[in-house]
C-alpha cells in the first residue's frame, strides 16, 4: 500500500471536500432523558428543525436514549432495567405502525 499512498493523498486532497461542521443541538451534558424529564412536551423545542418535523423521529429519537440508558444502568439495578427493557420492546410493538 506504501506505493501507493502518494497518488492516494493527491487523489483525496485535489477531490474530496467537507463543508464545516454544523451545531444542529445544543444538548451538551444533558442526555435527551434528562431534558425530556426537566422540561416535559416543551423539550421538542430543542430538537433540531428536521427532527422536529417528523413524530416519528422524535418517538425513535427517546426511544433510543431510553434505550442507551437501559444499558448503562442495568449494572446498578438488573431486574429493574430488565422489566424497562420489557416495557420498552412493548410500546413499541403496540404503538408501531399499522397499530
């Protein structure tokens, strides 16, 4: 691969381009849990415009932080995680489409 590194650099350096990163959230330290707790149906407003536009993607959207925190506290208190963990594969079951 050494050989041809060199027409590699040329390559990515003359035709690939990135445009700047841009903030869509300013979440910070806070999990999507804990704004959701502090601020009720009024933390919708911090989510970025095209997560906001679709229910769908705010519902999947909580559902994977609940579900990140299932698995970072399931250490702490497994049988209470496992039933949340339960809960969760419900609602989702009841509430997806075509319900």
């Amino acid at each position: 691969m050494k050989l041809y590194e060199p027409a590699m650099r040329h390559l990515i350096d003359n035709y690939i381009r990135a445009e700047d990163s841009e903030v869509i959230s300013h979440l910070d330290d806070i999990s999507l849990i804990d704004l959701v707790e502090s601020k009720g149906a009024a933390a919708e407003d911090d989510l970025p415009p095209a997560t906001k536009r679709k229910r769908e993607n705010v519902a999947e959207a909580i559902e994977n932080n609940v579900r990140k925190l299932i698995i970072e506290e399931t250490p702490v208190n497994p049988r209470f995680y496992e039933k949340m963990s339960e809960l969760l594969k419900n609602v989702r079951v009841t509430d997806g489409p075509g319900a």
